[in-house]
C-alpha cells in the first residue's frame, strides 16, 4: 500500500512537473508554472520520506528546513544584478548533488565487490550491475563537470574570475582530460577501487574547470543554459540508479528544456555551441573604424522628444538592472502613456546576464506583459518609430552585428533601433560593453547620449516631463 502511494505521489508531482515548465513558456502563467512545479517537488521530498528502512530521518530533516531558510533568505534578498550568479550557483548546487548520489552509489558498490562477484546480491542496484552501473558513473561524470563549470560561471558573472584564461594546446588538452575521465569510468565500473572512484571525481571535477576558464563574460548566458541541462540530464542518470521516477521524469525535462534552451541562446548570438565552447568572440579582420563624434542631450530636451512623440520603444539593458532603475522606468512610462504616447519595450533574447533577465526586471516592476514585444516582432516597427530610448543596453543595438562582416559579432540578430527617427542611449560612460567592441550607434546622426546613471537619468525625466 504504501508503495503504490508513493507512486501515486511521484506520478501527480511529475503531472505537476510538466505542466509547471509548459506554463513556463509565457511570461503572463510563469509565476504560477513556478509555484506547480514547487508544488510538485514539494509532494516527491515528501512521498520519498516513505521509503522503507530510510535511515537518519531527522539529520535529513534538518537538513531540508536550514537549506530552505536559507535560500529563502538569499532569494529575498539578492539583487536582480545577481540574479544570474545565483542561478549559476544552484544550477551548479544540482549538478552537485547528482554527483554525490553517484558518488554514493559508487562507494556502496565497493563495499559490495566481494559479494557482488560472487552472485550473492542479485537484483538490487548496490552491485551496480550492467547498464545502471554505467548511469551512475555518467550521471556522476557530468554532475561534477556542471557543478565545477557552474561554480566558474558564478566567479565570471560575479567579477572575481574577470578574464579568459587560454593557452596553446588548450583545446587538446581538454580533450585529454576527457578522455581520461572517461577512462577511469570505464575502470569505476568494471571493477571498483577507492583510489580509482576518487581519481575519477578529481579529474571530472577539474575538467569543468577547464571547459570554462576559456569561455568569455559574454557567453555566460549560454554555458548557464549548458550546464543547466547538464544538471537535468545528470539527475535523470541518477534516477535510474535509485529506481526513483520523480527524478528520471524531472530530470529529463530539465535536460530538454536546458540543451533547447541553449541552442536558442547560441542562435541568438549566431553562434554555434562548438563555438561558444571552443571558440571566441575574435574579430574577422580589421574590422571598420567607427567614424563621427558622440552627440550629447540634456534631460530636458530628452524629456520634449519623449513628451511630444507619438511611439516610444524602450530597449533596457543590463545598465538599467545595475542601477535598480525599473521601477522609476514605470513610472515613467505610466507619464508618458498618459500624454497619448504608445509605448513599448523591446527584449531582446541575450540582454542581460541570463536568458529572461529583462523579462523579469520589468515584471518586477509591474510592466504588464502586453507591453513587451520580441526581438522578432519589434523590428519592422522601429522605422515608425519616434523615439527609441536605449537604457542600458549595448552589444545587442550595436549595428556592427548587421552591416560589418569583419566584426567579433556580425551576424547575431540585433533590435535595430539605429532605423528609428530619433535615438537616445542612456549610458554611464563612453565605454564599450560586455563583449568589449565599440558600437557605431552612438556615433550616428539620429542618435543622442544621455550620460548618467540610469536611476538618476530617469527620475530627472520625470521631473522634466512633469514641467512640460
């Protein structure tokens, strides 16, 4: 009886699984996708405290409440600027735990050895025969990689690892190190020693190390989505081990829905994964001078163009999250759509630090979902548009992308507001962005700089159009 509840129970939380990642696709069900697949996670922790002969009950328990407090507080707490390092460090948390499973499954093999070869445990997953032996030791293999690679993302994206680190033979040298992971998999599970099995996470663990050291800041985005299916796939591996179906089905989701993810992401960028794992964002040739001169604007004549313009589109950017300036952009927009002018925001799907980043800065801000138009929608309209206010945003409006082929990222799609009447970039300095290229559309006609923090840039807008 007992065990067909707990079937029930990880069939209705794998039901709620699915059901909360398909409400996931939209912005307008996310939040409640998020809350039924919690729902569910929450049915499968409890359903697996009905396992026969589960053992050290109240260490798991309080386990579960400190981490719960605790990743409530951090969740309440962190900055949306963090928001990516967070996810790349409880994405590296999974991956994790799935390699502890395996770990564990691997040691208990060992302890067996002796009566395993001699037939004297037939059945069960402790002497990790055949195929289950080989998913603990793949699932291990690639939860140690996502937990190490996620863990460099996480120094990446937070500013303490602030640069690629490449040698000659890099490349190769990766490949070696694979290899001789799998290797010593492969000896893991024909016959199990403790030298080995520890031999085997060290160099698994390393080669995450190595996969992203080289990987630039500005493909963060992609290699979180990576190891995030990575994760997925790993706990799926790890389910079959423990004959638990809540994890295999979750798992396998998580794995889809992240290797799906990231091809989009790397399409995004116009850039294959191989090349994102293995490449770099290198110029082609000389690429073409940027020619002409910044034009400055103050607040005030910002504020006229904005006041006075039948269509605005706002593109915001990771300048606008650093400066926690969404709130005050409502505000403005609320002003502005008040005056008669039609307003929307334009996302495009690499902004920020991770996928989603902008969606849900404005969606903390109460922007409401039928404002915010794709990538792909948004473009043909930019030619009607009056006003196009850039805040924040960079690499994804640089032009340089569409009209120089000798540029480090010609090709990847852009939101084209250079076609826009009037261009005004709200910007903190006359730096480069994320990727380091310098963008010609702050040097054309059409296009006036707005120096200043985004908070503060937006609050004298305000003021300014409260004048008028």
């Amino acid at each position: 009886m007992i065990d067909l509840i707990m079937k029930l129970a990880y069939f209705v939380a794998s039901i709620l699984f699915i059901a909360g990642l398909r409400r996931m696709t939209s912005p307008k069900t996310a939040r409640s996708g998020i809350v039924w697949a919690g729902i569910g996670m929450l049915i499968a922790v409890g359903a697996t405290f009905l396992l026969p002969g589960l053992q050290n009950t109240l260490l798991i328990v309080t386990a579960l409440f400190l981490a719960a407090v605790w990743a409530w507080y951090q969740g309440k707490r962190v900055p949306m600027t963090d928001m990516p390092q967070m996810v790349a460090l409880y994405n590296g948390m999974g991956g994790g735990s799935a390699a502890a499973i395996g770990a564990y499954a691997l040691v208990n093999a060992l302890q067996h050895a002796d009566a395993c070869s001699a037939g004297a445990i037939s059945g069960g997953h402790d002497c990790l025969h055949g195929i289950v032996g080989w998913l603990a030791v793949i699932g291990a293999f690639i939860g140690t990689v996502s937990f190490s690679g996620s863990l460099i993302a996480f120094g990446k994206l937070q500013g303490w690892i602030d640069k690629r680190y490449t040698f000659p033979g890099q490349h190769i040298f990766n490949a070696l190190v694979t290899l001789a992971a799998l290797w010593l998999g492969y000896l893991v599970v024909q016959q199990p020693d403790a030298q080995l099995i520890i031999a085997f996470f060290v160099v698994s663990f390393l080669l995450g190390i190595f996969m992203t050291l080289p990987i630039g800041g500005a493909d963060m985005p992609v290699v979180i989505s990576l190891y995030n299916a990575f994760t997925g796939l790993a706990v799926a591996f790890e389910g079959f081990v423990l004959g638990n179906e809540a994890m295999i089905i979750a798992g396998t989701f998580v794995g889809a829905a992240g290797t799906l993810l990231t091809q989009l992401m790397a399409k995004a960028m116009n850039r294959s994964l191989f090349n994102v794992l293995f490449g770099s964002m290198a110029a082609k040739g000389e690429a073409a001078a940027v020619t002409g001169s910044m034009k400055p604007i103050d607040s005030m004549d910002a504020a006229v163009q904005l006041g006075f313009a039948d269509r605005v589109v706002i593109v915001p950017g990771y300048g606008l999250a650093v400066a926690q300036a969404q709130h005050k952009l409502w505000e403005l927009v609320k002003m502005l759509q008040d005056r008669g002018v039609d307003v929307k925001f334009a996302i495009h799907p690499v902004a920020g630090r991770m996928p989603g980043h902008m969606n849900v800065l404005l969606a903390e801000a109460g922007v409401p979902y039928d404002l915010i138009e794709d990538m792909e929608d948004i473009n043909p309209q930019f030619p009607n548009t009056d006003v196009a206010l850039v805040i924040g945003a960079n690499d994804v409006v640089n032009p340089a992308a569409r009209d120089d082929p000798n540029s480090p990222i010609y090709g990847m799609p852009i939101l084209e507001v250079d076609k826009a009447k009037n261009v005004i970039v709200v910007k903190r300095g006359r730096g480069t962005g994320f990727a380091g290229i310098e963008n010609p559309l702050f040097f054309k006609d059409n296009t006036r700089m707005l120096f200043g923090d985004a908070q503060d840039v937006v609050t004298q807008l305000i003021q300014e159009l409260k004048e008028l």
